[in-house]
C-alpha cells in the first residue's frame, strides 16, 4: 500500500515507534528512523529492517528539543529519501512532579520534545506535502491529550498541544490530499513499562502477573496493555485510502479508559 512512500518515524530505535516503523516497512514504505541509543545496536536494527521489509532504511539520531536539528530531520530525509509522504510524530519524554514542585528546566524539556517538535516537523514538512498532493501527518498523543492526571503537568498540556494542533493542521490541509490525526494511547506495554512492571513486581513481592494487574487497574478497565504492533496497525488504516476523510480526530486506543 505504501511502496513509494517515504515515512518519517520519530523515536522510533524502541516502543511504540518502532512498532509503528515495522507496521509501515511491512506495507513498503521507505525509512527514516530517529531516536536515541547505542549506534552500533541503532546500525544493525537499521539493517534488520532494510533486510526483513526489502525498503530503503536511513538513520538520523537529531535531538529533536534543538529547533535546527528537528527541522533539519525533514530536509535529511528528502536528502537521502527523497521525500516525505508519512510523518509520525512519535518522539516523547515525562517527567512527574507536583506543578509547586516541577522543575522549570524539566517542564521546557517536555514542551520542547513533545510538543514543540511535533510543530516543527510538521511546518517542515508540509510543503513538500502539498507538492505531492498527498500526506499522512499522526501525531502520537495520549490519553492525557484527552484527560489529566495528577503531578503530569508538563505531559498533559503538551498532550492536549498535540491534539489542538492535529485539528488546526487537518483544517488547513482539508481538501488537499493531506490528512493529519493523532492517535492516544493509554497504557502501551514497552520495554520501559515492563521495567515499571518489575520493579512494582520486586517492591510490593508480587507475581509479573499480579504487577500488570494493579498497573492497570487504575486506569485502564481492559486490564491489558495496547502493544505498539497494534498502534502501528491503526497508524496503517490512516495512510490507507479508507481513512481519506478521516482527519482532524484524536483516536484513542486505551482499552476503556476513557469510557468511565
């Protein structure tokens, strides 16, 4: 479906990105994968998909808090691509505190990575966009785009940023063969989660199965995880040709949390 197609995936090394950029190789699209990590382990996992999806796969390791550097994400992508028909906002740090208490150094890190470069990827992109008269812009947001919890400050507003920003783009772009949505994730089972998951496992003397429980409960009435397989099929069906007039919404994939 997406053979000539160029995807920009940002922190896509792990998680949910990653889950995203194999959803979007499987279906032929080429490459550009962001993210922190060892280059050496970054190096063959670029390999592995250029080998296993038979796609063009390149690498750019731009700190997207830097202006220039996340702009510049988009230009290296034509650089070396060609293109860029699916940009993925994806890139995304937290940080917890009580709005008192939340360092001020830490609330600019959290608008910078999720929010502000969602913009500036975005603006970079868009004209090459409409020169080609098709896009898919899907921005990963979250539940907390649509909710608050407590001592999140920076990451909820950044969220909700990120949710107001998707229906300002659709508006712009509708009409024109570009698309921009976001999609909002509750609980994702990570490589990062799962550490939570052992570590409440060791703290409180529980089963693995008995931590994913109590993780869970709190928020999410499914009581079981979205897998960034499944993010990555969703991010699918809106580069497809059914999803055309779908723009402008948040999606959520929360397993009920919402439904309360």
């Amino acid at each position: 479906m997406l053979k000539h197609k160029v995807a920009v995936v940002t922190g896509s090394t792990s998680g949910i990105g990653l889950g995203i950029a194999r959803q979007l190789a499987a279906a032929g699209a080429d490459l550009m994968i962001n993210g922190f990590g060892d280059a050496a382990e970054i190096e063959a996992l670029r390999a592995e998909l250029a080998s296993t999806y038979g796609v063009r796969v390149a690498y750019n390791g731009a700190d997207l808090s830097v202006a220039t550097e996340a702009t510049g994400l988009i230009a290296n992508t034509v650089r070396e691509l060609g293109s860029v028909d699916v940009l993925v906002n994806n890139a995304g740090i937290q940080y917890v505190s009580p709005v008192q208490e939340f360092p001020l150094e830490r609330w600019d890190a959290v608008i910078a990575i999720n929010l502000t470069a969602v913009f500036l990827t975005t603006r970079a992109a868009l004209p090459i966009m409409h020169e080609r008269k098709w896009g898919r812009i899907i921005n990963i947001a979250s539940v907390h785009g649509l909710v608050a919890s407590a001592d999140k400050s920076a990451y909820v507003a950044a969220k909700h940023g990120v949710v107001g920003l998707s229906k300002t783009v659709a508006l712009e772009t509708a009409g024109s063969g570009i698309t921009c949505n976001a999609i909002c994730p509750g609980w994702v089972l990570t490589p990062l989660v799962q550490k939570q998951i052992d570590t409440l496992a060791v703290k409180e003397n529980l089963s693995p199965e008995e931590a994913k429980t109590k993780l869970l409960s709190e928020k999410q009435p499914s009581l079981q995880f979205a897998t960034p397989e499944q993010l990555g099929g969703l991010a699918i069906f809106l580069c497809s040709d059914a999803a055309a007039q779908i723009t402008g919404i948040a999606l959520p994939m929360d397993g009920g949390w919402l439904a309360r």
